[in-house]
C-alpha cells in the first residue's frame, strides 16, 4: 500500500504526540511507502521539527511539513487550504499513491477531491462534528450572514466528504446513526476507535512519588485534589469545575483545586473573577509540558471533566478521561459526551451527573469520597481493553486490510 496522510493539525502541536504521531507511526509499519502532509506552527517547527524529521525518516516515513498560516484570518485559512490541495495532489501523482487518509474535515476536502479525480481509495478519519462545533466554540456566529452562509456550505461539503469515502473512523458509537443521516454510508463502512492514550507514558507513580510531588506543590497528603487538565475554551465549563471546587469545601474542608493547562494566565483571570469571594489558596494553576502532565495526573484524587453540551458532542471523546484511566484515577463528567456515559459504567470509572446545575453539582460533592475509591490498578486494568493505543493500533490496521481487500 502506498498512502497519503493528511492533516491540518501539526505534528509538533500536543495533539501530534498523543493523537497523530502513534498512528501514522503503526500505519506506515504496513505500507510500502507512506506520505504525510501537515501544517506546523513556526515556533515549533524551528524548536522541533528537524528532530522529529529524522526520526520519521528512520521509521521509512516522508514527511512534508506546510507553514500554518497565524494572520490574515478566512484568507489565512484559505491559502492553507490551497496549498493542501497543490501539495496533496503533487505527491499523489508523483509517487503514484493508492490510499488518502485524510484526518478531520479540513483534509477530509482534499480527500474527497483526490477520490474524484484520481478514484484512489480514501480513508476519512472524522474527528467530530466539525461544521457544528465551529459555531460552539463562537468561531461561526449564526447570527451573521457570512457566517450563515460558510455553514451551509460546510454542511454541503461535509456531505459529500461522506459519501464519497470508502471507509469512515469515528471516536464514538454515539455519532454512527448521525452520520449514516448526514451522508450515504453503510455501517459496516465505519469503524469506532475512541481517543487513546499511551499506558506505558501514562503510568501510576509509587505512593512515595505521588507524596514527594504533592509536598513541592504544598499539598497535604491527606487534601482530596480535584484535577483539571487541558484547554479552557468555550467547549470546556471550566466555571462549573471551579464552582465544585468550592462548593465541595463546605463538606471536605481538605479539598483543594488543581488545574494544570498551557493557558495558565487565563485560568488565573477567571479564578480571580469568580472566587474573589473565597481563600485564593483552595486553587494551584500549573502549566505542563506532556512528560511533566503525568506527574500532575498521579496526584489527582478525582478528575474533573466538565464539557458543553450540545449536538456536537456526540462525537467527542476525551483524550483526558483515557490518560487519567491509564493513571488509575477516577473522573467526574456530564452526561451527553459522546461514548462517556456508557464508558463510566462499564469500567466504574467515577460518575456522570445529568446536567451542571448546582444540584447536580451538590450531588457529585456528596459522592467524592466514592469516586476517589473507584480509581487504582483495578481501573487501569479495566481502561487498558478500550483505552490502551494497542487497542486503536489494531483497529486502524483492520481499517487498511479491509480496504485493500476492497
């Protein structure tokens, strides 16, 4: 097999590491040759990129890394958008390639386009509902007329990029039947494979290590921690995680708050506008880089995992929740998150409230204690037969035979 991989998002961004580079890494174990296009933020590439370059070339994988365009906005984009499709369509003839897989939407374009004019085969490696969540995360306003008019288009392309793969991977059991609506797709053309983690990266630290780490952050070894890792952005209801935090204080007088995120500055903002009322000291706001993050993950009691709900959440799956698991530790999440209600219950993982009102969160702060005894070895154990990359590596696998038998 010879393949084109595409992605808009970078190799060198933090989703590369967990979400890309270990897939493109097993694929390219089976193929003849194996091609990958992405486009890389200029601080990283200059910080990283001929490290990384080496090391793909060593593992038989080439590499064409685009500048990702920071200004200039939709023209920004728009120029990206046509050097996808230049490269792209460069490298397909040039190297006579049979296989596009394309990650996202944005990819999922050039995809589409190669599948029509050179009737490749064509992966479509959905990682949500795109078009949807460009309007939760405010970066469409409906209210708009230009805006208005990008999402339908985007729904019109969306559809096409559907219809026209030969093979679709999804996060989530949860968006199947949506996406069987939105285009014309047989089930048995769609693969679920939910967001991984590494459990030989994401491992339990010994109890000395965990107290050692807690005791340089000045936290007790008898404090409950809440955890918060990740983004802060509208998808995310990090004000919810901050009103348990708080609320939980007057059950748990040990309880304490820990958020660890690349936008530090901005969770500081918010904390200050939400708990000017309440002791500063209840909160510790850290940044991590992912080789720091796990020893910030071992000394959570409970992981909190708040996220809007809305339609397009029926395709996430938390990258966190599965790095967590694969520490042994316990999350708390809202119920309507892609395959999360289902999950908690399988592996008895923590608890999914039903909404994020003050009773629901009430609730949750009267179960911490039982939460907290969820996590450990057992839950590792459990979490590894979904969550390992092993798992994911496979299916992915069994995406390619099933298309070159095709």
């Amino acid at each position: 097999m010879r393949i084109l991989y595409i992605s808009y998002d970078g190799l060198l961004d933090p989703i590369g590491a967990s979400q890309i580079l270990p897939y493109i890494k097993n694929i390219a174990s089976i193929s003849q040759s194996f091609y990958v296009v992405s486009f890389e933020k200029k601080n990283r590439y200059d910080a990283g990129g001929s490290v990384l370059l080496q090391e793909l070339n060593l593992q038989g994988i080439s590499w064409r890394p685009l500048t990702f365009s920071m200004r200039f906005g939709f023209f920004g984009k728009f120029y990206d958008l046509l050097k996808m499709y230049a490269v792209s369509l460069q490298l397909m003839l040039q190297y006579k390639l049979e296989i596009v897989h394309a990650r996202g939407h944005v990819a999922g374009q050039i995809g589409s386009f190669l599948k029509l004019i050179l009737r490749c085969k064509f992966i479509f490696d959905f990682r949500g509902l795109w078009v949807d969540e460009r309007v939760n995360k405010g970066g469409w306003d409906l209210s708009k007329n230009f805006d208005k008019l990008q999402y339908k288009l985007f729904k019109i392309v969306e559809r096409t990029i559907i219809n026209r793969s030969d093979r679709i991977i999804v996060l989530t059991e949860a968006v199947i039947d949506e996406l069987m609506n939105l285009g014309n797709i047989s089930k048995d053309h769609i693969s679920v494979i939910p967001c991984c983690a590494d459990f030989d990266h994401f491992s339990p630290h010994s109890d000395l290590k965990k107290k050692e780490f807690r005791l340089m952050l000045g936290i007790k070894s008898d404090d409950l921690v809440l955890g918060y890792l990740g983004s802060i952005g509208p998808m995310y209801r990090f004000e919810s995680y901050v009103k348990l935090v708080v609320l939980s204080r007057s059950k748990h007088r040990n309880v304490r708050g820990l958020i660890v995120t690349q936008d530090a500055p901005n969770a500081r903002k918010i904390l200050s506008s939400l708990t000017h009322s309440y002791d500063q000291n209840l909160f510790i706001v850290a940044s991590a880089s992912r080789e720091e993050v796990i020893n910030y993950i071992n000394i959570f009691d409970v992981m909190i995992n708040f996220l809007t709900s809305s339609y397009a959440r029926l395709a996430t799956s938390p990258t966190r929740n599965a790095e967590s698991f694969a520490c042994g530790i316990p999350v708390i999440c809202n119920q309507g998150i892609g395959d999360v209600d289902k999950h908690t219950s399988i592996l008895d993982s923590g608890l999914t409230i039903p909404d994020l009102s003050d009773q629901s969160l009430l609730g949750a702060m009267n179960e911490l204690e039982v939460i907290r005894s969820k996590g450990g070895l057992r839950l590792r154990v459990e979490a590894k037969k979904i969550f390992a990359l092993e798992i994911a590596e496979q299916r992915y696998k069994n995406v390619y035979s099933d298309i070159f038998i095709d």
